[in-house]
C-alpha cells in the first residue's frame, strides 16, 4: 500500500507506542528506510519503509 504523503516533516501515528508512551513520530529522513523521531522523548530510530507503511494509523502535516 503506497502512502504518497509520507513526507519529511509530517507526523505520523503507528499502531504501537514507543515505551516512553507516544505513538507519534516526525518522519527526518525518507527512501527504503526511514528515520522517525519519537515525539515524545525524542529518541531517533530507522525503519524499514515496509514496517512504517504497515503500522500506519494516522498522518499529519507538521503546521497543524
């Protein structure tokens, strides 16, 4: 399933929380890995692009 607004900047909400209890991520870096920053504690990870398209449940640009 293609997600053509996954862009820099936006935010994006997976179906898993991160431990620290958020499950929004700023998307820093795109292509066949992505660089997501938990929004709650800013830890820095890369995902494979199949996972993050996978677990999408919601996305935001990052102005709203």
């Amino acid at each position: 399933m293609e997600h053509p607004n996954l862009e820099v900047g936006n935010i994006i909400k997976l179906k898993k929380p991160h431990p620290c209890g958020s499950s929004e991520w700023e998307i820093l870096r795109t292509g066949a890995d992505f660089r997501l920053k938990c929004e709650g504690c800013g830890h820095q990870v890369m995902v494979p692009r199949r996972l993050v398209e996978k677990n999408l449940r919601g996305l935001r640009s990052r102005e709203e």
